[in-house]
C-alpha cells in the first residue's frame, strides 16, 4: 500500500509521463481512501489547468 509521499511523488511524476499499470492501481487504491492526496490531485489538476489557459493567452488580461 502507498502512503501519501508515494502517492504525491507518484501524482507529480504522472505530470511528466504516463504511469504503469503497476503504478496507477496502487494510487487508484490510495486516493479512494485518502481524501488528502484525493484533493492534492484535484489542486494539481486545476493548478495545470490554470497554467495551461494562461500560457495560451487567456489568463484574464486584455491585450493592448
């Protein structure tokens, strides 16, 4: 069973690359019960989501 370093690191590094199906279920299994990492994903997700539509021009600034 992961714990929440793991699961955190895990999360971090699923950013950057795809996760093996070795790695997915462990933190599939770990985020169902632990509403702490359950919520770091979520804020990692809007946070990516953030950047992303600002970085296309959309972060809410009008253009001179």
């Amino acid at each position: 069973m992961l714990n929440c370093h793991d699961a955190t690191k895990l999360m971090s590094e699923a950013q950057e690359r795809p996760l093996s199906l070795t790695e997915k279920v462990p933190l599939k299994l770990h985020t169902m019960m632990c509403a702490g990492c359950r919520n770091f994903g979520e804020q990692m997700n809007s946070l990516r989501v953030m950047t992303r539509a600002y970085a296309k021009g959309k972060g809410g600034q009008e253009k001179k």
